[in-house]
C-alpha cells in the first residue's frame, strides 16, 4: 500500500490519503496542525532543505505497536510531496526490567517515563478504571498523574522508587509507587519501568464489591472520562474525514473519498455510541431493556462489516459477509445490534493473521435469528471463555487491544435486547462470536 500526502511550506497538511491522516491525528495532530508525525516530519524538512528527493526508511509509533514504513520525500514549488509505503507492522519496545511487586499481587496499572521524567506509558484502560485520562497524560511529566509524598525524589539520586507513597493527581487517590531503571545502549538513565498499586480502605456497606470489583456499576465519573477521551479524537476524524472526501484541500482519487466517507461515517456512529456509554449506568441496572423493533440482521451485519473495511485492508484481512440478497428478520434495536457487531468483526481482524478471512454468516435456529462471526486466530481457551465477558477483563492484557469492554457491553447489550452472546473455540483453531436475537417471521 502506498499513502501520498502534500505539505505546504510549513509542514501543515494540504491533503492525505486516509492512512497518513489517522496516524497524524493518532500522534495528537490537529486540522490546522503541522504534521505530528516526527520521523515523516524530519524527512520532509530534510528534503526541503536539501532541494532533492530523499527517501529513507523510519520507525513510526502507533497506538497498538510500531510501523516500519519507507518514505520518500519530494520538494515541488513549496510544497512536499510525500509517498508513505510498507506499512510493516513491529512489536513495539518492551522494557527488560520488571518493575518490583513489593505486595506479592499483580500492580493496578503500570507506567513509564523518559529520562526527563515525562510519560511515555500508561496502561491502556487504566484511567477508564482510575479516573483519569490515560492517552492525555503521555507526555507530560510524571508529576501530573502523582503527587509525591514529601522527600520522594523519582530519578534525582539515580535510585528507583522503591514502595513510595504518593497520590493520583486527578482523584487524590492514594497509591504506593515501585519502579526500576532503564538504562540506555550507553549505560546511562534512559527512564523509569515502573508500577502503581492502589491503597483502598474497606467499606462497610460493600464486601461483595470489595471481594468482587468486576460486578461493581459504572459510575459517573467513568463515564466523564470516557466521554472527555474519545469525543475530541473521533470530532477529529469525522471532520477531516469529511474534508477528505469534498476534496476541498485538493484532488484526491475516487476510491480515497469513498474511504474517507466510510471513515466519517463511523465516526459519526461512535459519537453516537459515546453518548450511549455516557448513559452506561442505566445499563448496569438489572431492570433495563431496550425497545424491540423489527430489523433485518443480515443488513446489519453487511453494514458492520462496510464499516470496517479499511481496517481490514490495512490489516490484510478479507471479511466476506452476508450477500446482498440474503435476509435474516429479527427483532432488536438497530443502532446497538450495529454495535455488538462491529464490535465483534472489529475483535475479529485485531486477532487474524494477515491473508486470513474473517466469515460473518447468519441463519435461523426454531426461534431464534443468528450472526456468526468466525476468525482463523489462536482461539480462546475454555477455562477464559467466560471471563471474557467480565468487564475490564482480557485474555492477555500484555497484547494490543481494547480496554476490556466491548464484550461486556455487548453481551449486556444482547440480553437487553432478549438476545445472548456467547462463543465457540477451540485453541488453535480460531473462535466464533455467535449474536442470538428473536427471530420474527
């Protein structure tokens, strides 16, 4: 794949293909901003210095790992011409150390810092559960997330945390912080590996949250925060996505508008399932339900599937859904069966190799109307086929990926609507996500 881009005098975007647009707006790049991209960035000034065509190959940090791509950088009257191609994907840095675990439990959330002390990492989903912004917080100093006790000194001796005391900055929740050194190819401090453990008094009134978090409800203050970390970023996509396709910053192919108009409108859907997810503690409650209306599953598994087309290409997965004549009349809520099955097709590329196919099917069973949604993954095993479902909770959290929600949501979603979500799979072998709603004739 190859993704072209034009940047004006001064590093600002004139237009890009839809690839180089989402990495720039996934750097923290605004409309208005000059390329947030680093290493694409310095090649385009490097050739705009020179005068010449330069091309190298880079390194670029995306949200679920690294990019190896080969960029070539071309001056033309002002502007830079950039051809972005490989698009290799690389396992991103992992540190040898292990921060220390002085309680004998796994930590709440881990982190780490450059040499200058900024963040660099924040556990995905830890801020969802703690309060806070994790995504904000990258690169400002560790002292915005922890106010250290008085004499906690993080780096200045050259001395790891070692089980000090301090608070979260956003919640003043207390918490006890442990970490190790990394140290560079040269010997030197490159950073802190490190670990947070938070320090929770018991409540009276709640042992059976205490020994059983998972099942405690959303409250308010998650579902601010949610709210505060996508609405921005996705506004974001769907307003470029949208410049994009009325190529007002230039001409584009036909085929990159037709992206670009699949991106915004999935953007506009995920704005509407934010506000949802705002509305998330009435989900929790056991007596909500949700409005059964006559839909069509087939139609919307066809849409979920559209909808998540250019991430199947850039991942080099084929999706083959249900054809266009096929009908499979059900009775559910549209907007959130929309919803479970991106969801489910979207967990099904993240985990299939490339040249792998992922199968959406529908079919009837007596009463009930079912979508399967089938992978060529690593499969699931047993013993974590009902964890799974359990909020928060991930088969291997060390690896790219969600937040431990979707399917949560989804399977609540699903009862709600007097449908389930289950699956099946064998280790190895791939697994499939069955959606059951009632069927009507």
């Amino acid at each position: 794949m190859v993704a072209r881009a034009i940047l004006d005098a001064g590093d600002h975007i004139l237009s890009a293909d839809p690839p180089i647009e989402l990495l720039h707006m996934r750097a923290g790049g605004g409309v208005s901003d000059r390329l947030a991209i680093a290493p694409i960035a310095r090649v385009a000034r490097l050739a705009r210095r020179l005068g010449i065509a330069v091309s190298r190959q880079v390194v670029v940090a995306d949200d679920e790992g690294d990019l190896d791509l080969w960029i070539q950088a071309r001056p033309e009257t002002g502007q830079i011409r950039l051809s972005v191609s490989g698009w290799r994907d690389r396992a991103a840095w992992k540190p040898a150390a292990t921060p220390p675990d002085h309680t004998g439990m796994g930590a709440d959330f881990r982190w780490e810092a450059d040499a200058a002390l900024r963040l660099t990492f924040v556990s995905p989903g830890a801020g969802l559960r703690h309060g806070f912004d994790a995504q904000a917080m990258l690169g400002r100093p560790l002292n915005a997330l922890f106010v250290f006790d008085s004499g906690t000194a993080p780096l200045g001796d050259g001395a790891p945390l070692d089980g000090r005391g301090a608070r979260l900055r956003p919640t003043d929740a207390p918490v006890r912080l442990s970490a190790a050194i990394r140290h560079d190819g040269m010997g030197g401090i490159a950073g802190l590996v490190g670990a947070a453990y938070l320090i929770d008094e018991p409540v009276e009134d709640d042992e059976d949250l205490a020994l059983h978090p998972g099942s405690a409800p959303l409250t308010e203050s998650f579902t601010a925060g949610l709210d505060r970390a996508l609405r921005t970023p996705l506004a974001r996509i769907v307003a470029n996505a949208d410049s994009i396709a009325a190529r007002s910053d230039g001409p584009i192919a036909a085929e990159y508008a037709d992206y670009a108009n699949d991106i915004a409108d999935a953007g506009r859907h995920l704005i509407g399932l934010v506000d949802n997810l705002v509305e998330l503690q009435a989900i929790e409650q056991p007596d909500f339900r949700l409005a059964a209306t006559p839909i069509d599953l087939a139609d919307v598994a066809r849409r979920a599937a559209g909808l998540l087309g250019v991430r199947a290409d850039a991942a080099g997965v084929t999706i083959c859904r249900p054809g266009m004549g096929e009908g499979m009349p059900a009775i559910g809520d549209f907007g959130r069966c929309l919803q479970i099955l991106i969801n489910l097709i979207g967990n099904a590329i993240r985990y299939s190799p490339r040249g792998e196919e992922v199968v959406v099917t529908v079919e009837r069973d007596g009463e009930w109307a079912l979508v399967g949604v089938t992978d060529r993954g690593k499969g699931i095993a047993p013993e974590d086929q009902t964890r799974i479902f359990e909020k928060f909770e991930r088969v291997d959290p060390s690896e790219p990926g969600g937040n431990g929600l979707g399917l949560y949501i989804a399977r609540r979603l699903a009862r709600a609507m007097g449908g389930d979500l289950g699956v099946e799979s064998v280790p190895g072998e791939g697994a499939t996500f069955l959606f059951r709603l009632r069927s009507r004739s």
